[in-house]
C-alpha cells in the first residue's frame, strides 16, 4: 500500500475548502434569492402605473360613405397605489426578512462546518502519519527481535518457540503498520473531499446572469459575508496620521 506524505497547511487547506465546496455555492445563491424576494415583496408599497394607446377610427353615424371615417391617436395612463391594505404587505416583508436571515444563518453554519470538517480530516491525517511512523518502528525491531532469535538457534542457545514468537510478533506489527497504512490513505481521501480539492467551479450562466460573472457573486472565500459583500475590518487595523506616521488602533 503506497505512502505519500503530504506536507499541508492548515491555514490554506480551511481557505481553499471555504472556496471549492460545491454545497457552499447552494447556500450564497439560497441567500441571494432570498435577498430579491425581500426587494420584490417590498416593491408592492411602489405605486403601479399602466399606460396604453393605440389608433382608433369612427366612421359617422348619419353617413354610409366609407370615406367619412374621423382618426386619430388615443393614449392614456392610470395608476394605482395601495392606502391601507391591513398590513399585509408589511407582514410578507417581515417574513421575506426572516427567511433571508435563516438563509444567512444557514450559510454562516455551512461555513462553520467546512472548517470543522477539514480541521476533523487534518487531525485524522496527522494521526495516522505518527501511528504509521511508530509501527515502522515496531516492525524494525520485531525484524531485529527475530534475526536474534534465530542467530540463537543457530547457535544452539535458542528454541523453536523464540523463533516463532519473534515470527508472531513481526507479522502483528506488520499488520498494524498496514491498518495505519490504509487509515491514512483513507484520511487522505476524506482531506481531499472536505477541501473541495477535486472539485472547480466556474460561474458560466450562458449570458443569463452576465453580472454574476462579472463580480464573482459566488466567490465563498473568507473575505466575503453571506451575501458575497467584503467584509469589514474586525481587527487590528493601520491607521496613517496627517504627520506622515501610523499608529495602530484596535477597533472595539
């Protein structure tokens, strides 16, 4: 069974599973939905406006002739405004406001659940790394152990029995060296799935959506909240002084 020690950095691996998760993309675009749902919902208090036109002809009432026919344009607007309809306007935004915050609630435990996914795999991995290094140790020493006993029979100081246990001992480690063997290809497998390692998405909507693909609206890295927004400063930030120094502030 292979080994390939891979040197990995946590820092990045978190970084990089927050961005490739296809499950993360679901939850930005469910925020996003829910987002215009609130601007839809809340554009019922916008007065609405229908305008019409079109030609009309009247031909004269006292006259068969079909030359006699008066024409012209005909255009009008009417518009309609809701006054009082009981609040249920302002109860459909309410609740469109609920939803898109459960979206946003569920995307912020999305990502809170990659980190813990992929900081589970990095532990994993790392324990599988010692148990491997350990039992070849193990198996260096059952050789050793066994080489010994041997050379004693050889030399008529040993028995058979030394011998056979030194053989037992040796194929126990070896069999353990092989359970660590798999069990760190596995965690392997499992860090590849929680990073998105195998996975690439690309925001192609074949011209539905040419401003998504302009502004990377489903970019799920750490700098971007819920709605795909930069994140403001939290901590400590440089802040330069008319005199030409800076200083640092830590904003509370």
């Amino acid at each position: 069974m292979p080994y390939n020690p891979r040197t990995i950095a946590l820092a990045n691996a978190i970084e990089m599973g927050k961005q490739r998760r296809p499950f993360l993309k679901q939850a930005r675009a469910n925020v996003l939905n829910q987002l215009q749902q609130v601007r839809a919902t809340a554009g019922q208090y916008l007065p609405t406006i229908t305008a019409t036109g079109g030609g009309e002809w009247v031909s004269s009432p006292i006259n068969s002739s079909w030359h006699d026919i008066s024409k012209g344009w005909v255009a009008g607007v009417q518009g309609s405004m809701p006054i009082w309809d009981s609040g249920a306007i302002a109860g459909q935004v309410v609740q469109q406001r609920a939803l898109l915050s459960e979206a946003k609630i569920t995307y912020d435990d999305d990502v809170r659940q990659v980190e813990l996914e992929v900081q589970t795999a990095y532990s994993n991995l790392q324990q599988n790394r010692e148990l491997i290094v350990s039992q070849e140790k193990n198996v260096e020493q059952a050789e050793e152990a066994l080489r010994l006993a041997k050379a004693r029979l050889d030399a008529g100081a040993g028995v058979q029995l030394d011998v056979l246990n030194a053989q037992v001992q040796l194929l126990t480690a070896q069999s353990t060296r092989l359970q660590a063997l798999f069990g760190y290809n596995s965690s392997l497998a499992e860090f590849d799935r929680a990073t998105g390692a195998q996975s690439s998405y690309q925001e192609m909507f074949a011209d539905l959506a040419p401003r998504a693909t302009k502004t990377k609206t489903y970019y799920t890295g750490s700098g971007v909240d819920a709605e795909g927004k930069r994140k403001k400063a939290d901590d400590d930030s440089t802040v330069r002084t008319s005199s030409g120094r800076s200083r640092t502030s830590r904003s509370k």
